[in-house]
C-alpha cells in the first residue's frame, strides 16, 4: 500500500496557470548543451538543474516556462507542470507556474527535462532546435532565470523507435546508460558542465521576431490522474518473476481506451530485454491492407499492433520507466526476454491525462442505452482533447478543422469550457496561407489543405457566434473569415457555382460511386453540388455575423443557381453533378439545411433520406449534419431510432467511436467526430437550442419519441438550461428553467408559447 500510495501522490501535481500577460521585457535566456558539444537539431534527450536558496517558504513564487520540443518541469522532486501547449513559431506558448506550494525555506532544486525528438517528432510539433527557458514574472523570481547560471547535460540512454504514426514514435533506453534520479533534490549535479545561452528570450512584437515569438497559453493545465490497470488477460499477474533465460509475455486489459502516461517499475534482471506495447484493439490479422478488427473485446488468436518502447535492465533495485509522451491504448503487452537474471515487474500503472473538461449536463430517462451512448461518446471526445482538439490519440493527434466544429459543439453542450475552442480557432485562423485559405489542420509542421474545411472553419465561428457570448472575439476573426470567402470567390464561375476548386475536396469517408478518398464526384464541368452547397452555407454564416450587401447578392445567385443545377423534379432530389448522375445523402441533407427546400417539401425529402439506399450513404461523421436535416424535415422523434453505428459500436466491443462506419475495418477506434450524439440527445430530444446570437434567446423543441419521462439540464453562458417533461394521465407536465437575461420560445407539435428566465411550467394534452 505504501508503494501504491507513493505513485498516486506523484499524479496530483499540477499547477494553476496564471493568464494574465506579462508586458515586462524578458532578460532570461532561451538556453541549451553547451557548445560546440550539440548543434540542438539531433534527437536527444537533456537535463537542467539549479540549485536556489530561499529565507523563507514565499507565498508566491510565479515563473514562466518553455521549451523546444517538450519539458517537464520538477521541483524538489516534484513534478509540477508539462509543456509548452502546442503552437508555431509565431504564437510559442509558455506557461505560467506558480511554485511556491513545492519550494521550501533553505535549499531547493529546481531541475526539467527538456527532450527533442528531432525528424521522428509528432506531425504537430514544431521545431527551431533544442531550448529551455524560465522568466521570473518579478525580480524576486528572476533568481531562476535560464543562463549560464543553470547546469545541462544530455542522457544517452536515449533512442527513437520509429513506427507509422504521426502522432508518436516509441523510445528505446538502456537503463546501464541512463543517470537516474537526477530530478532529486540532493541529486548532485557538481560534475555537469553548465548550460550554454543560446540567445534572448523575447515576447512575441519584441525585436525582431528571431526565434520563438512567446505568448501566454491561455488553455488550463492537462488534466493528471492515477489510473490502475489490473486485468490480465495472458500471462502472469503482477507482481511477476521472469526467471533467468526466458521469454515471456503479458496482456494487460485497461477494459476502455484511455490516453494515459503508463510507469512500470522493476528490478534485477541484468541486460534483460523489456518492452511496453500499446494498441486500441487486437487485429483478426494485421496486413498492410486488409487489415481486420472484430469484437475489442476478444484477445485469442488475435494481432497486436501499436507503438512501443523498449528497454534494457540494469539489473538494479527500483528500476521504472514513464515515456515522453503519453500514450493512447486499451490493451498493453509486455514482454521480457532475461539472461542470467531473474527479472521482477514489481507494478505498471497509468497516469490519464487531457484537458480538464468537467461534465455538468446531465440527461435522465429510464432507458439503459442512453447513458451508455453518452458515457461512450464523452470518453471519446475527452480522448480527443488535451492541448487541442485532435481527429484521433493513437495515430495522428491532429487538430482538423471538420473534426474540431463537433468536437467544440459537444464541449459547449456537454462541459460549458469554450477555452479550448477559443484556442482551436484562434490556431485555424493563424494557419491561413497569404491566398486566404486555411490549412486543414493544425498545428502541423507539413502542409495539408482540405479547402472545404475552410468552410467549416466558417461553421466553426458561427457556432461560437451563436453558442457562447463574446461577441469581440468574433470581430477579431472576421478579417480572416473574408480572406476564406475570397479564396472561394476566385473559383466561382460567372454563375456562382465552384469549378475544380483546388486542393483536396474532403466531404467523408463514403463509399458512393465516384467519390475518390473522401471528396464527392464532379460533373465535366468540374462542379460539385455538395462543394456549392457548402459555400452557401458558408456565405449565410457570414451574413450573420458581418452583415454585408455582397453576401447576400452571393447569397442570390447560389440558391437560384443550385436549384437550377442540381434539382432533379422527376427523382424529387438535389444531384451531385450537374448531369444529375449521382445522388448522396450529403447533398440533400445540405439542401435542407441551408433552406432550399420548400417547408411543404421537407417530409417526403426526409424520408427519401432515410430510405432510398441507392443514395451514398452518410458516414459516422457526416451523420452529424444529416440528422440536424432529418430534424428540420419533422422527423425528429424518430432520432433515436438513427443510432444504428453507434449501437453497432457497442455491440462491436468499442469504448470510444470509430472512424469510419464499418467498424470491422475502421483504422482509428477514437474519432470525436462520432461523439456527436452528446449534442443531439440534448439540442434534437430534449430540444435546447440556441434562438439568437449569444444564446440570449433560447429555443425549447423537444422530440421525445416513445420517451415518456425525461429530464436534463446543460451549461449557458449565462448559467445553465434545465428541463422536465413527463406524460401522465394523457397530459404532458413541462416544465423548463431559463437562465437569467434571457427569454424563450416552447414549441410543441407547431406550436409556440413563451418561456422566460426562470421557472416555466406548461401543461399540454397529448
């Protein structure tokens, strides 16, 4: 117990971060190996150290924090914080510590690890060379300010085992190399060489912009927390003895996916070989195509694939390992190979890590697969968020901008926290390429574009428009928002329509005829109905939050020209192309929503969606913008009965959504893109909705189906939003609380009664 107990104490250890910017002009000094021992542009992994002397424990000891690649910062031996938060060279973010609940009266160290993975780093991280750096926020904290005074060495236990992720690669340490301890207090640091200045730190608008150009991290501190794995599916139980000479295998079950740092501690075993493996789920066989999942649960005659670090025994006592990085994985294998000793796993634990999202909605029915629905669907979108959003933890961890617009609508529903979505588009927008377009995902240190995510990117602002209340934010984006809208408008024709817009038209991931890696087919024109319909959607977007005569007139010319193109009067659909050859789920759904069909129309369009199976059929993802389609046509009582690949999911094994929908052969088991039914059984059934920009007009439209009691609440700018309805004796008991400066509409099969902030109860006969 006095082991487990020291392990969880080593998870608690965050730091508060401090927003606030610090004009002061910095003197500390970016710092590094000392030259001409290292150039910083090779993998390695480096220690620094310094020792302070304090008259007294302070109550405040505030110091700012960054590093290339990546740091953990330890005082006294305490981890207290990670980072920097990812951003480019433009936007280098540090973090804000305060240090004082760590440092004592009399002697303190104050040490870090600073580790650069140089070509085998994640897609997402940036990279000048190897640096550190500390900026006391007042001449108190300055004692600490990185220069010559600070002592750095390099450990060379350290290699890259590369894999085919652009999110992480595994690390290979030989622990006869590695210097241990060295993050201690009364580790002695005498022999190391001091640390080399590399050149000035600088605020971002200071000098010449040479380096990093350093702003404050405006997101919290990544959540830490203890996180046993105990089921063993193969092999020994821990504690394990490998005998000497032997080889053996364990098959650990975390029984959900998580994104946790694993440690492993052991003993003896001199120059064994040892090994941690990571995977989402076990393969029927893995293959460079083809490859095969079945139920996750399942683990006889399966493959295992994932990322992995190796290690080489030392043959001491107390031996442990935690990777760099955290790692994404439901099941972890360890395998041993020893020599001539005995080696003993003494424990392997995880610490879960992501942003502090705290749950506050809350969704209550007597139905037992609902809160399954949303316990899964949280998990995934909580997997999918820690210094950004990202499409998936195990594979790429990158912020994509169609990903990222459901992502942030499930953070507003589902936690109330906009922090981290403020930061994703404050990201997209600096992403942007001088012809106006954004990159599709980022940070990124290659360049992709996906065009039409520009477009969501447009979604993305109005939700934040429409959702939270900060109007000032959104004047800020605008200018890049015109600067997307004028990339489109260089590839309409004189009619409106787009032809052969550039870069890669991603929708989905269908399988529909003619659609080539996830962008629908174009008439010979080079048109696409999904693609001009996106841009009018876009173009009305805009209309609301930067009133303007030209979107409008835009606005025009694409209706009257979509419905002249595409409409196809003998099959009652909107067509892909121009020769009305090929029909989707996507291009109606899109009709619908950016109001091209006539209200009288809406039904019998819905249920053509629903049931005409030679249309290309939705993916997981786009199931998002399909059913908000089906609910607009009237058939919103039936949402529940839309949840066909989730509950499949389910039954599949899976704890977190696939990416795709036929999730034998889905590459990713962890896309938050299909968490979108955390908004839905809060927006479409118990019908919360946002009437007005800042959500100061609230919209009540519940679709219930065959539920008969249901209640639920969900955060609001401006406090929360709370519900009941329950039928009893052939009458519906409604009762509905608004937050205060707001006002409301209850719409009940067409009909609409004010609501106001405050309590609001309505009685209705069925």
């Amino acid at each position: 117990m006095k082991l487990l107990y020291t392990l969880f104490s080593l998870t608690v250890f965050f730091s508060n971060l401090c927003f606030s910017q610090d004009t002061r002009p910095w003197n500390a000094q970016w710092i590094g190996l000392k030259a001409p021992f290292d150039n910083g542009k090779s993998y390695g992994v480096y220690y620094f150290r310094k020792a302070i002397e304090l008259p007294e424990k302070p109550g405040s000891f505030i110091i700012h924090a960054s590093a290339d690649n990546r740091y953990k910062l330890y005082v006294n031996g305490q981890l207290v914080n990670i980072g920097p938060a990812k951003g480019d060279f433009y936007n280098w973010y540090y973090e804000t510590i305060d240090l004082a609940p760590y440092l004592n009266k009399g002697k303190n160290s104050v040490a870090a690890i600073v580790w650069n993975e140089a070509e085998y780093r994640p897609e997402w991280q940036m990279t000048l060379r190897t640096a550190f750096i500390i900026q006391g926020k007042t001449p108190a904290e300055e004692i600490l300010n990185t220069n010559d005074s600070w002592k750095c060495v390099q450990d060379k236990a350290f290699s890259p085992l590369w894999g085919f992720f652009a999110a992480t690669n595994g690390q290979i340490v030989d622990m006869n190399k590695t210097i241990s301890n060295w993050q201690a207090k009364d580790f002695d640091d005498s022999a190391w060489p001091a640390a080399g200045s590399l050149f000035q730190g600088n605020l971002k608008g200071a000098g010449d912009g040479f380096g990093y150009m350093l702003v404050p991290a405006t997101i919290p501190a990544r959540e830490l927390t203890y996180q046993p794995i105990t089921v063993i599916r193969k092999g020994a139980s821990l504690p394990a003895t490998i005998p000497a000479n032997t080889t053996a295998t364990i098959l650990l079950d975390q029984t959900y996916e998580t994104n946790a740092y694993p440690t492993i501690y052991f003993s003896g075993g001199k120059d064994a070989g040892l090994s941690l493996s990571y995977a989402e789920a076990l393969y029927d066989h893995r293959e460079p195509y083809g490859s095969h999942k079945s139920n996750r649960n399942d683990v006889e005659g399966k493959d295992f694939y994932g990322v992995k670090d190796s290690l080489t025994s030392n043959g001491q006592q107390g031996q442990t390992f935690t990777p760099f990085n955290f790692r994404t994985f439901r099941y972890i294998k360890i395998a041993v190979h020893t020599r001539d000793v005995p080696l003993v796993i003494d424990s392997l634990y995880g610490t879960f890590t992501g942003y502090p999202f705290k749950q506050t909605a809350i969704f209550k029915s007597a139905d037992t697969t609902i809160p399954k629905i949303l316990e899964i669907g949280w998990r995934t979108a909580r997997l999918n968020a820690f210094e950004t959003y990202t499409d998936c933890p195990f594979y790429e961890q990158l912020q994509y901008i169609g990903d990222t617009r459901i992502q942030a609508m499930v953070s507003y529903y589902y936690s109330g926290d906009d922090r981290l979505a403020r930061h994703a588009l404050d990201l997209m927008d600096q992403s942007r390429l001088p012809e106006g377009v954004t990159l599709s995902r980022y940070p990124s240190h290659t360049t992709q574009v996906i065009s039409t995510f520009s477009l969501w990117y447009i979604g993305m602002l109005y939700d934040y428009f429409m959702y939270r209340h900060d109007n000032d934010f959104i004047k800020d984006k605008l200018p890049g928002m015109r600067g997307v809208l004028a990339f489109f408008s260089k590839y309409q024709q004189a009619d409106g329509s787009l032809a052969n817009t550039p870069y890669w038209n991603f929708v989905d991931w269908a399988t529909g005829k003619d659609w080539f890696v996830g962008a629908p087919p174009k008439g010979r024109d080079g048109s696409s109905a999904i693609v001009d319909l996106q841009l009018l959607w876009a173009y009305q977007w805009a209309a609301q939050m930067d009133p303007s005569p030209l979107y409008n007139q835009k606005i025009a010319q694409l209706t009257k020209t979509i419905q002249q193109k595409y409409w196809d009067a003998g099959k009652g659909l909107f067509a892909d192309t121009k020769e009305k050859d090929h029909f989707s789920q996507h291009a109606n759904s899109l009709a619908i929503l950016t109001g091209l069909v006539n209200k009288a129309d809406l039904p019998a369009l819905g249920k053509k969606l629903l049931h005409d199976t030679t249309l290309t059929q939705c993916s997981i993802y786009f199931k998002y913008y399909l059913h908000q389609a089906l609910v607009k046509a009237g058939l919103g009582d039936d949402y529940y009965n839309w949840l066909g690949i989730w509950k499949e999911n389910i039954a599949m094994g899976l704890t977190t959504w696939a990416e795709y929908s036929d999730v034998g052969y889905s590459r990713s088991d962890c896309h938050a893109w299909g968490s979108s039914p955390n908004i839905e059984f809060f927006r479409t059934v118990l019908g919360i909705d946002s009437d007005a920009p800042g959500f100061s007009r609230i919209k009540i439209e519940p679709h219930l189906g065959a539920l008969k009691a249901v209640s639920g609440e969900i955060p609001h700018p401006f406090g929360k939003v709370s519900v009941s309805y329950e039928y009893k004796a052939g009458q519906w008991n409604m009762e509905v609380q608004l937050p205060a400066h707001t006002t409301g509409q209850f719409i009940w099969k067409g009909k609409s009664y004010p609501v106001k902030a405050g309590d609001n109860k309505i009685r209705l006969q069925a």
